[in-house]
C-alpha cells in the first residue's frame, strides 16, 4: 500500500468539505503532518485544513487541479503578459453572456451530475518538490438530493498515477451534508440570487478564508469550484462568472492550456500573500469553461518558484439517473 491509499484509509475530521479541498492536497497533507488537532465547521472545498474522510478530499483534490508546459526543472515558465483587471472584466462579461445563452439543463432531485476530467496531479513528498505524475481519468457522481446527506457523491479514477484506479469510492463525511457549498446541488445553485452583488455577498458569506487567505481569494476559489464541477442554470452562472469580474486582482492570461492540451483564455486572481494561485481555463471562441491550473509557491518545501503543481481539463459533463452510470452524450458546457 502506497502512501496516498494508506491516507486515504485513514479516519479524520473534515475541517472543510470536499470541494473546497480540491486543487490543495499539497499543502493540505503538510498540515496533517503536523497540526492533529485542529476543527473547523464545513464551509466550501478545499485548502490547508484537515478533512475528516481523505478520500473525498485526495480524489477531489485530483479533480480539480490544473497545466501548463514545464520547463526541465519542473517549474513553469514565466507566465505570459496579464491583460490586466479591464481586461479580465471584459472577457467575465463576455463569458457571463455565453454562459446565459446556452441551454437550460433540468436536474431532478434523484439524479446525479456526471463530469469526466483529465488530471494530472503532484506525485512528489508532501514535504518537498513538486513531482507532475502522469495524466489520469477521473469520473464524479454528485448526488442531487438535498439531504443532508453523509454520502455526497461517488468518484473513479484510472490510468497510471490514479488513486485506487477503478473502485468506485464514496465521497463521505462524518456528519450529514445539507445542500450548499459543501454539497452543491443543482436545486441550491438555482435559488441563490442572480444579481451579481447580491451574489457575491452571498459568496463573502459563504466562504471561509483560511490562515494566510484573503477573503477576495477564498471567494474566488469558490466561484472556481462551483462552476467547474456543478450544472446550474444559465443565468446563474452567468452571475458567478458577473460577481468574479467584481473581486479586486483578478486578471486575465492571455493564453493557457489545460491537462488535454487545448489553449484558452485563463482568468486568475494575485494575491501574493498566499501560497497558491488558481487559473480558470476558457476556450477562446465558445468561452466554455475547459478546465484549470494550481500553482503553488512554498519556500518551507523548497519551492521558491511558483510551480505549476496540477492540471485538469474537463472533458464531458451530462445528468445521468445512478451513480457509476457513465452517459451516452455530453451535456454541452
């Protein structure tokens, strides 16, 4: 048994759920090494807390990561001109709009939102360098009952590097789970307003920074878990992507590439006091979300750089009546 299966049977405490653990098992596992102690209450997936269940938390951690081509050393190359926060704005409202075109997707309750991704995810120590493993399948089941649920969904990976390639695993945690942020329902997603404003207040709300996290970059963070892994309604997406245009320092890239190796738009937010930084990855033409990037910066690991420290692309997402069910057709993005 390798180091990721023996963690993942391993019983803890969730601190936060598991979409708010997403792109951050890097740290996350640092801080288990030394911090045992600590509790929070669930607020929205992922970063450097403990998780009660690590088998939701390493798998979503997978699902959620990003790419970029790398340099020999394995960090990244120096990142392209930003276009700058009028830029970002502008190309938010140009996503937000293509995103209230498309079509209304109905969920019902006893059903399960499907998303199939490309990952690549770090292989190396905990405790030191970033080490990309190879480019891997993962499958999610979100459930759409509200519950409160103790089983929020279902995930399966495969291809060399997967965690437990092939079993389908229980996204679990050690209490129930009320529809929210930490279990993001289709029928959750459609009753938050709609109006950017009220929505990011919602959001402030709704997140929980976490040490050394600005309130603006754990918003963004779950703005970014939200729309990359959920169905909603057009125009409730077109209102996350409305309300992110508002958070100060976000920026645009002016091109990117996701784990599959398709070129896009990127959207990031700098906040130079954290330790890690996401990239919402678009396709130029349709404006469809492709997928994302993580980067991580920790001198303590001697990562001195910011390296890119995982990649996803996502690659069919579709409503589907049972978990392990794996779709005929796509639902378009």
């Amino acid at each position: 048994m390798n180091e990721a299966e023996r963690l993942l049977t391993t019983p803890a405490e969730w601190d936060l759920p598991p979409e708010r653990h997403r792109h951050f098992k890097d740290v996350l596992m640092q801080r288990i090494d030394h911090d045992n102690s600590r509790t929070r209450q669930p607020s929205a997936r992922r970063r450097f807390a403990r998780p009660a269940v690590l088998v939701p938390l390493v798998s979503a951690a997978l699902a959620g990561a990003l790419l970029v081509t790398l340099t020999p050393d394995g960090h990244t190359p120096e990142a392209p001109p930003a276009a700058g926060a009028a830029g970002a704005s502008r190309t938010l409202d140009r996503i937000a709009t293509a995103a209230m075109a498309s079509d209304a997707i109905r969920v019902r309750d006893d059903q399960f939102v499907y998303v199939r991704s490309l990952e690549r995810s770090n292989t190396g120590s905990f405790t030191g360098p970033v080490r990309l493993g190879a480019l891997h399948t993962e499958e999610r089941w979100t459930a759409q009952d509200p519950g409160p649920l103790r089983v929020t969904g279902w995930l399966r990976s495969s291809g060399k590097d997967a965690i437990m390639p092939g079993q389908l695993i229980p996204i679990e945690s050690a209490e129930p789970v009320p529809a929210g942020v930490a279990h993001p329902t289709y029928r959750w997603l459609a009753s938050l307003p709609t109006d950017p404003d009220a929505l990011l207040s919602r959001l402030y709300k709704e997140a929980r920074p976490v040490e050394g996290e600005s309130r603006d970059q754990a918003v963004f963070s779950l703005i970014g878990d939200l729309i990359g892994g959920a169905v909603m309604p057009p125009a409730n997406a077109a209102a996350f992507y409305r309300a992110a245009a508002k958070l100060p320092g976000v920026r645009e890239i002016p091109d990117a590439v996701d784990a599959a190796g398709r070129h896009g738009i990127a959207i990031t937010l700098d906040d130079t006091g954290f330790a890690t930084r996401d990239e919402w990855i678009f396709d130029k033409e349709t404006l469809t979300l492709l997928g994302s990037r993580f980067y991580v910066t920790d001198p303590d690991r001697g990562i001195t750089t910011e390296t890119l420290s995982g990649t996803s692309a996502v690659m069919r997402t579709a409503v589907v009546d049972g978990k392990g069910e794996v779709p005929a057709r796509a639902v378009s993005r």
